[in-house]
C-alpha cells in the first residue's frame, strides 16, 4: 500500500470518528495545545464538517510556561478559522489553592493541567473532548479505546472501557461522566508528519531547527527559560528543534539540522527514541502515564 492510500485510510477513519463525536454527543470540545497533533485534529475537523463552520470550541489549558510560538501561532489559526476559543489557566488553579505548585530542580505545571482541565469540563459541562493522543506514544496510551470513559471525578479506568468491534463507538455515557475522544489514535508519529506534509499545513517554528538558548539536564537538552529552576547547569546555544510541544520546563529538545519536512520525515526514521523520550515528565516513575490519566489527564 503506497503512503498515500495509507494516509487516506487513517483520514477517512478520523473523519468518521469526528463525525460520531457530532452526532453522539451534546457538548463536545477539541483540546487544542498548539502541537503537531492537535493541528492535524483541526484540519481533519474542518476537512470532516466543510462547507459548514468548524464544529467544536478550541480548549486550551494554559500553564503560562508554553513556548511563545505555539501560543502566537494558536491565536493566528483561531483567527484563520474562525473558531470558539476558550482558554483557562493553571496560575488561577494555584491562586483558588485547587493546586500547588511544585519545588525543586524538576518543577513542572504540565501535571497541574489536570485540575484546570476538570474546573473546565464542569464549567462548560463538555460531555466528549476530542484529543490528539495516539496509541504508538506511551504503553499507557496503547490501552486507551478511541471513545475513553472517564467517570464523575475525570479518572480512566482500564475495566470500564468498552470493546469497539468493527469501528462501532459507544457514546453512551451516565449523568457526570464524559468520554476523551482519540481520532488519531491509529496513527503514528510519521503517519502526522507524511500527513502533514500530504497536506501542507502550517506549524509552529519549534518544529524545525533553530538556534536556542538550551541546557544539559540528565543527559537531554533543556530550552533555557524563566521559569526553569536552575542547578548550576551551563547555558549555551546549539541548532535543536522539538519533537513534542508540551510544558516548557519537562519538554526537552532535539539536535537537529531538520529544516524541511522532509528532513523531519527521514530524522524520524532512523530515530531509536520515541517522542515522548523527551517528555521528563512521563519518566517521573514507571507508570507515570498512566497514574496522570486515573487521576483525570488528557
């Protein structure tokens, strides 16, 4: 099968998924984080509902630690598309005390998101939030069913999830409970970026190979920045560029002289390292995945 039978089988699967997401649920929002995934979530929306208007309010959930380009390209695509934007901040988490904020060398708020995302599904009383997680990533992902139940309280649990034979999504859901909704789940890493390049969307600068300001922390590159709580590490500048868009205090860089998709595509196949290998907070423990998404997460 050629990459572009292939690409066109997993966009007319997610096209279908949307689709049920629409039809089956009454309050349903597209977590948006401003990454590779979540913009090819967009573009698969607005290929599955055109001509009409985009389907789903964008939700995103605000550390104040996010690399400036993906929030600056965030607000020009809302902009393009003319899409709902609803932003909430994990800072008024930390101010109302529904969350604290961590100490130490490997301080992060990318745990924090949890607590905002929940005020925010009960806010708006979302009953589905469509996210761009994919098996391929994380083991923990590899259980998650394409409509994922989660109960009153936000948290997954592995027995509760429903088979999903021959592509048939159960929406059903009880008073309080809602569904994580995962279109993308059949896709890999370069499955995104050959449909990305298929389709020639735009992405933020990060992406590619670019001079920063980094740091060597457990063996990764780190992006130097105010919100990173030093440990006398030596700051330089190097070429790099960033797999995954995550909280800028756990997300490390790559280095890299990937300044085409293209050479984004051929880096990946020859990398031994998953994308989230430069996600430190999914190495906080074994199953640190896993633990996020009972207590709620993405």
């Amino acid at each position: 099968m050629s990459i572009s039978n292939h690409l066109k089988e997993l966009e007319e699967e997610s096209i279908y998924i949307m689709r049920e997401v629409a039809a089956q649920f009454e309050r349903p929002a597209l977590l948006f984080s401003g990454g590779k995934d979540s913009i090819t979530l967009v573009h698969l929306a607005r290929k599955a509902f055109y001509p009409a208007k985009f389907p789903f309010p964008l939700v995103h959930i605000d550390t104040g630690h996010n690399f400036p380009e993906t929030i600056e390209f965030r607000d020009h695509l809302v902009e393009k598309i003319g899409a709902q934007l609803i932003v909430r901040y994990v800072q008024d988490s930390i101010n109302q005390k529904k969350a604290t904020e961590e100490t130490g060398k490997y301080a992060s708020r990318n745990s924090l998101q949890t607590v905002t995302l929940l005020d925010t599904i009960e806010e708006f009383k979302f009953d589905a939030c469509i996210g761009g997680a994919r098996r391929d990533e994380e083991k923990a992902r590899a259980k998650e069913r394409i409509f994922s139940v989660r109960d009153e309280f936000g948290s997954w649990e592995p027995k509760r999830q429903r088979p999903e034979l021959w592509g048939h999504l159960n929406g059903m859901i009880n008073y309080g409970e809602n569904v994580r909704c995962f279109p993308i789940s059949n896709w890999t890493e370069l499955d995104v970026w050959n449909y990305i390049k298929q389709e020639k969307l735009d992405l933020p600068s990060i992406y590619f190979t670019h001079p920063r300001e980094v740091l060597v922390r457990d063996g990764q590159l780190f992006p130097y920045s105010e919100f990173l709580n030093m440990d006398g590490e030596e700051v330089f500048t190097q070429d790099v560029r960033f797999r995954t868009v995550g909280d800028m205090t756990c997300t490390a860089a790559v280095s890299s002289t990937a300044g085409t998709l293209d050479d984004i595509i051929e880096e990946i196949k020859s990398s031994r390292i998953s994308e989230r290998g430069a996600r430190m907070d999914d190495k906080r423990s074994e199953a640190a995945m896993e633990k996020r998404k009972l207590a709620g997460y993405f």
